[in-house]
C-alpha cells in the first residue's frame, strides 16, 4: 500500500499557518464565540 504514495514538493505560495483575528466582527458588531477553542476541539472530537 505505501507504494501507491507519492510525496510531492509544497505547492509555491503554501501557507504553513493559518490564524483568524476575530477583533473587527467582535468589536463592530458584538460578537462573541459560542464556545472556547479547548471546548470547541473537545466537541469536534468527542
């Protein structure tokens, strides 16, 4: 089976992170995250 993998170079432009800055939504129109992060993973996974 591993010899149907492949490995290829990142493609150009590959964002290694990616982060979300929530201050515009929150300031400007109030809004909050329903859940923490911690909870949220724990409901993903759960």
């Amino acid at each position: 089976m591993k010899s149907l993998i492949t490995h290829i170079a990142n493609r150009p432009g590959h964002d290694y992170r990616y982060a979300i800055d929530n201050a515009k939504i929150s300031t400007q129109l109030g809004w909050k995250p329903a859940y923490t992060f911690k909870a949220g993973i724990i409901q993903t996974v759960c």
